[in-house]
C-alpha cells in the first residue's frame, strides 16, 4: 500500500509496517495508525502518523543512544501491547531536532514500545525519573570517542 | 474539583478498583499510596507533562537535520544489529 509521508511523500509500505496505538501518543491521543519506515540512515526511523500527514517521529535505538539504558515501566503499559514475548518487543526513543541550536536528542524518558507480533505499540513512561526527556545524541557519542 | 481532607493512614476509593491511601506526611512531602487494577496507568503528573510537551517539540524534526551530520557522530548502525541479535 502507499501511504502519505511529510518526510518522503508518498512511500509504499508493507502492512506488516503498519501499527495501532490504541492510547495514541502523548500530546497525539487521536492519532492511532501509524506506520513504521525505514530511512536512509541507519539506526534512525519514521514513524508517521496515518490520520494526518504533517505528524510523524524520528525514531532511534535508544541502547546506542545510551549504553546502559534500561527499561523500567508498569506493567499497565505492557498490558496495552498485550504482554509480549522479549523476543517481541521492540523498543524506540523519540529523537529532537532543535531548530534554534540543531541539537539532536533522544527521549529516553518515554519511550516507544511495540509488539512486533501484532503491531500493536504504546508510548511507555519511565518510573525512575533520572531518565531524561532531552539526552544529548551527539554530545554522548564525541564524550565516548 | 471535588476536595477532600485525610489524614495520615486515611483512604479515598475511586470507583470500584481504585484506593488511594496517604502513607506518611512529612512537611511539603506527602508519600501516597495507590492501588489499581493492572490496565489502569498511573504516572507523575510532571513526568506526563514532560513527555508531552517534549513529543510536540520532537513532530516538528526532520530528517535533513539528520541527513547533515557525519557518520562519526550518529549511533552506530552495525551495533544497532549486534544489539538486536543479542535480544534476539
């Protein structure tokens, strides 16, 4: 199927690239259907919202943004993707760009959870507040080279 | 804005599933209890705020910003597949 994109225009996607978040994302509660593109550059993704073309995310792994992520969320926000299997799950960070300064960072405090057996995902809140919502991209890596 | 007043081991049930109980009251610090059914999420309100106002900053980025910056300074694509064979 081809879908609308703001970053591509129109790009074909599979259906197995498609997902529902049933709660929507934070500040995005009505947008549903999703789809999941890959980009050009590797690690980074889109996902773009199917209810209005003018919304969709940067994703990026957040265990290469940061070394020594971890996940500590309810259970109620793995509920919502029906429980998966670790196997199953696929976990994203929501990448900034500031158009003011150009930084680049990641949201470790929310990230985005998918069950990649059935499509289903869900933006998680971390419990422990020591994750933040604006980690440095860039500034991690030229730290750790 | 319904008010109620507790004190401290005191208890407010909202609905059938829901109780909250205030624990321990220490100054400005209030320690709250809450016990809810596994399908109902309870967050930080500041965190959620964070989250929020953080996402409506994040659907205004693109992809040429990205596209910019050397290689040397992204992730690392190839540990990207390590990582996911690890899990995997």
């Amino acid at each position: 199927m081809f879908i609308n994109s703001r970053e591509f225009g129109a790009v074909e996607i599979d259906s197995k690239q498609t997902l529902q978040f049933p709660h929507g994302i934070y500040g995005f509660e009505r947008c549903s259907q999703w789809a999941l593109i890959d980009t050009p550059r590797k690690p980074f993704y889109v996902m773009q919202s199917l209810t209005d073309v003018h919304i969709s995310f940067i994703l990026v792994n957040p265990y290469l943004v940061c070394e020594d992520y971890l996940l500590d969320i309810l259970e109620s926000d793995l509920a919502v993707i029906e429980n998966p299997q670790a196997h199953d799950l696929l976990v994203f960070s929501i990448v900034t760009v500031r158009e003011t300064t150009g930084m680049i960072t990641s949201n470790l405090a929310g990230p985005i959870l998918i069950n990649r057996r059935n499509h289903l995902g869900v933006q998680a809140v971390q419990q422990d507040t020591k994750w933040d919502t604006r980690f440095p991209i860039m500034a991690e890596k030229q730290a750790a080279g | 804005m319904l008010i109620l007043s507790r004190k401290v081991d005191q208890r407010i049930r909202i609905g059938d599933d829901v109780v909250v109980s205030v624990l321990e009251i220490d100054r400005d610090h209030v320690k709250i209890g809450i016990v809810a059914p596994k399908n109902i999420r309870v967050y930080r309100h500041e965190i959620y705020e964070a989250i929020q106002t953080e996402n409506r900053a994040a659907v205004l980025s693109d992809m040429s910003a990205i596209d910019t910056i050397g290689d040397d300074h992204l992730p690392d694509a190839e540990d990207a597949d390590k990582e996911s064979d690890s899990r995997g």
